[in-house]
C-alpha cells in the first residue's frame, strides 16, 4: 500500500528488479534494509567499516588490559605490510595517540615497525576495542573484534577512521606477559586467564598438540 523503494526509486507492480549486493530496499517510508550477498569474512568487514562510518568521536579514557598469551603471529606480517603500504608519510611527526582520520592505520604500523618500538596499541574502530602486543617493531599478539594475528594486523593497517592509542612497555614485562607460568611435560599451560589468553587459542593449542584431560 505504502509502496516497495529499491535503491530510493518506487518499483512498480510488474516490473520486477533484479537485487545486488549492496541494494537498498525500502518499504514504506519508515522501514529501509540493506541487501547484502557476500561471504561470512566480507560480511565481518562491512560490518565493522559501517561501525566506523557511524563513528565520529572517542576518547580512550584509559587503555585497555595488555591482551597477552597465544601463538605469536608471523614475525614477517609488519614487514610485509610496510613493502605493501601505498605512499609515504613524514612518520617522525606521529604522535602515539590520535585519529586514523589524520594518520591512516598504514602509516601507523610503518611507524612503530621502522622504529623497532616495543609496548601495546589500543585500537578503536568505532565498533570493537582490539590490542597488538609489539616487540621491537614486531608482532607478538593481534586481535581486534572476531579477527586475530594477520587478519588483524591487515585491517588496522588499512583503518582511515577510529582511535589508538601506543604505550610503550619494558620488553622483559611483555615477554612475561605472554608466557604460561606453568606448563606439563608437553609444553601446555597447566591453568592461566581466559583474558590473557582466549578460548579459542586455547582450544587451537590443545588440539595441536593433542593434548588429554
């Protein structure tokens, strides 16, 4: 009665439109939905890119909890994404809290990577509070919302919205941070905290190492 809307424009009765992804499908004047075919992994990113849309401020009022524990990620991912970063940036003037509107997420990583910095980033992308844990310009432990290790340091390079913030930390404090203090005879962590590390790498670990118990 009210009328079907398909990217803003009234479809008429008999004159069906094929949907694509990414369409904007109204009913009425009050309800709109967007139509999306996409698989689970894009579904995540618009997601969170929509989150940042959405997102004009914050403020860290305190950093997070240093997120420790896990496999360490792939000490080359920092170094591919600086090879793969597109332009250059005066990365001197950088401050270690800011807007990813003013420096981009790439620009970010080159910095702390080209500057062998040691501490945790607290990132907010206007949707999920996530922590890299770096030694030395290099990975130990990524994870922001659903993401971990490489997928999460390749979406805070590529972030142009949302807040972060760097601490640097003695490296003796975040190597401790990410090592069990009691392990068994295979190497497993005897008992530890689910906020260090988190269920599913400790799920991982266990299966990979075929542990009993």
């Amino acid at each position: 009665r009210n009328g079907t809307f398909l990217n803003g424009s009234r479809v008429q009765a008999g004159d069906p439109r094929p949907l694509r992804s990414g369409d904007e499908v109204g009913l009425g004047g009050a309800f709109r939905a967007q139509y999306l075919c996409v698989t689970p992994r894009e579904l995540r990113i618009h997601v969170q890119e929509r989150g940042n849309d959405e997102t004009r401020s914050f403020h860290l009022d305190a950093p997070a909890p240093a997120a420790g524990g896990g496999a360490p990620a792939d000490e080359g991912v920092l170094g591919d994404l600086v090879a793969a970063a597109l332009g250059e940036a005066d990365i001197s003037e950088l401050d270690n809290e800011g807007d990813f509107s003013r420096q981009h997420g790439k620009h970010l990583v080159k910095r702390l990577y080209t500057e062998r910095q040691t501490g945790v980033l607290t990132v907010y992308d206007g949707t999920d509070v996530g922590e890299m844990i770096l030694i030395e310009g290099r990975c130990r432990h990524a994870i922001l919302g659903m993401l971990t290790g490489r997928d999460a340091l390749e979406y805070v390079a590529r972030l142009n919205r949302g807040r972060y913030r760097f601490r640097p930390e003695p490296i003796d404090d975040l190597i401790d941070s990410t090592q069990p203090t009691e392990v068994d005879e295979n190497g497993l962590a005897l008992s530890g905290d689910l906020s260090n590390t988190s269920g599913a790498e400790l799920v991982k670990d266990l299966v990979s190492r075929r542990g009993t118990g």
